[in-house]
C-alpha cells in the first residue's frame, strides 16, 4: 500500500472563551492542511517522520510485533478503550524504546506517544508489516489552528486504512465519525479534556457549531470566506487565559456574564447569515459581509474587554481598521492569529497593501479560504 491522507485546521471565528461557560462557538475549516504519507515497505523497521516537531526514528518490526500480543484491539470502537489504561501502557513503550525520549520536547512526546496509542489500540493482538508514515503540516504548531487535531485525524485515518487494506477513495459518513473518534483519544493525550470541536472540523471539514455538553453540530457553510489569517509570531498560554478569564467571572459575575451573553448573540446572528444561501443579488451578498464584519468587530471588542486580546493583535486591528477590513482575534487570544475578513468585491491593491503593512510590523500573513473538506484519501 502506498498512499497519502489530509485533514485540515481550524479556526474559531466567534465563541472563544464565552465556549467554557455554555455559549454557542462555531468552527470553520482552514484552508491549510497537515498530509501524512504511509508506504508498506518489506524492511524489517517502522520509519517514522515528523518534520514539524524534528522526529526521525525507526523502530525496529520484531520490537513492535512482540510488544503488540499484549494489546487488544478496538478498531472499530475506540470510545470503548480504556484510555488511561491503554496511554499508561504506551507511553511506558514509547519511554523504553527511544533511548533520548527524556530529552524529547512535551510535543515530540505526545506526538509519538500519540501514534503508538492509535498504532496499538488498531492493530493490537496481529502482527504487523513494514511500513514507513511521514507527516508535513502547513500549519503552525501550537498557535489555535488545530494543528494537533489536523495531526490526529491524518493519523488515525492512514492507520485505519492500512488495517483494513482498503484502496477506496471516498470516505463514507461512518468512517468519518469513527476516524473522529480515534482522534478525539489523541487530543486526549495532548489537551486533557478537549471539547471535539477540533478534531471534529478537521474530519467534517465546513462549519461546526459547538455548545458545552452537546455534540458537535455539523453545517455547510453557505457563504464562500476569504481570510488573511494573521500570525502575531506571539506565543499564548491557553490555559493561562482561561484561568484569567474565569478569575475575571468570580470578582465580576453579573458583567462578565453579560459579555458572554452578548458573545452568544453575536455567534447566533453570525451562524444565520453563514447558513443563509447567497442570493444571486449582490448587493445582498455584500449585505451578508458588511454584516460578518460587524460581527467580527464586536466579537473582537467584547473578548478584549474580558482581557485577553494583545497588542500585537490590536496592532493588526488598526491596521485592517486603516484599509476597511473588519478583523477579530481567533482562539485564546493573548497572541497567536488574527483573521481578517475579505470581502467577495475587496480590491486586491487593498489586499495586497494591507499584507505588505503587516509584513512590515513583523506578523506573518497567509491568504487563504474557509470552509473546505474534512479528511481525504489520496492514491
């Protein structure tokens, strides 16, 4: 077997914070993707690459194959395995098989602490075969895109499809969900307590729509999105950030709570016009982006008042601000992405000097679409 598989990332466009405290959040695909490559070899060793996090192993086959008679298999449903169980186990393999493992980073570690777990928890009890999987990412690790869920989804669907020695090209519905849900055990790993809403998008692809407690909420974004998804170069602290938020709630409840009540009627009123069908009208279709837009602005001001914009990001506002573009903080905040939103008739000089401005101030910037497909096979 030799093929490839990609998923992509994720952006949060409105729900970042209001998300913890039962608020609607919705979830777009990025227009950026991470591609594993699994080739069966006949060598006697499993090759491992991870160029983004700079892992370069092999694994002995004989290693693996007398380590795998000790684990069952739960291919078919891993909401059933026994998580921390089955991670304990794996993490004590991965820790005895790679002698500089306590020199590794915490991301070399989960990433290959996480492709043991699903490599183990699909083919435990069967010897396996040769192979060799390498994974390259356009996105940037760490920075709220989804990068470990695009990961997890390109993971757990090279390994199922090898398992099963299948040459299909489509994906059925079922196979998704069960690919989402061998990935949703690897955010496990690297997140603890994740929501799905990652993995999720990067398997369905489009629009997801998230509240606390319910499943992910599968759409079709109706409406085509352009972005400039801006990169501050500023590392965040998600967990620092939600920490600060919830301390903000406990002094100030009833205002806080307005905040995230407002941020709950902004992403409603955003999901009507996302799922609304274009007219053929245009200037109803440049109603519906002059609406985002104000949305988007709103959005940014109210998760700025709760303390967790920057002012890198407020440094990529005023730039947007200066050329007509709407532009909101996506994820924790604190740093890490902006995106601004371009509209279907923006001019590309615009676009093209508003890029060369951020450029200047030191931000990374990518112009890109939302909204693109889930996982896909390639031969």
């Amino acid at each position: 077997m030799n093929f490839s598989v990609s998923a992509p990332g994720k952006v949060i466009l409105h729900g970042e914070h209001s998300v913890v405290f039962g608020k609607t959040a919705i979830a777009v695909s990025l227009g950026l993707r991470t591609t594993a490559y699994l080739k069966e070899t006949s060598n006697t060793f499993i090759n491992i690459n991870l160029p983004s996090v700079l892992v370069k192993e092999s694994v002995q086959l004989h290693h693996i194959n007398t380590e795998i008679l000790s684990y069952k298999s739960y291919i078919e449903h891993p909401q059933s395995i026994p998580h921390e169980e089955h991670l304990i186990k794996t993490e004590i393999f991965v820790k005895n098989t790679f002698p500089n493992f306590d020199n590794f980073s915490g991301k070399q570690k989960n990433a290959l602490i996480a492709i043991f777990y699903v490599f183990f928890g699909v083919f435990g009890g069967k010897e396996i075969r040769g192979f060799e999987i390498s994974f390259v990412s356009d996105l940037t690790i760490g920075a709220g895109t989804g990068s470990s869920a695009s990961f997890a989804v390109c993971l757990a669907a090279a390994l199922l499809r090898f398992a099963k020695g299948s040459n299909e090209s489509i994906i059925n519905f079922e196979e998704k969900q069960l690919i989402s849900q061998w990935a949703y055990n690897c955010e496990r790993i690297m997140h603890g307590t994740p929501s799905g809403i990652d993995n999720t998008t990067a398997t369905f692809g489009s629009l997801v729509v998230f509240c606390r407690g319910q499943k992910p909420n599968l759409l079709d974004l109706k409406l085509n999105l352009r972005i400039l998804l801006v990169d501050t170069q500023v590392s965040r602290q998600t967990q620092v950030l939600a920490q600060k938020v919830r301390g903000l709630m406990g002094r100030n409840p009833e205002a806080v709570d307005c905040v995230m009540t407002a941020m709950d009627h902004i992403a409603k009123s955003a999901l009507k016009i996302l799922q609304n069908q274009s007219s053929n009208c245009e200037g109803d279709v440049d109603a519906q982006y002059q609406n985002l837009a104000e949305l988007w602005n709103m959005n940014h001001c109210l998760l700025a008042s709760i303390g967790v914009s920057h002012p890198a990001l407020e440094s990529v506002r005023t730039s947007a601000d200066k050329f007509g573009l709407a532009c909101k903080l996506t994820g924790a905040g604190g740093g890490g992405y902006a995106i601004v939103l371009v509209p279907r008739t923006a001019n590309q000089k615009v676009i093209d000097d508003l890029t060369k401005e951020l450029a200047d101030k030191g931000f990374k910037v990518i112009d890109t679409a939302l909204g693109g497909p889930g996982v896909q096979y390639y031969v």
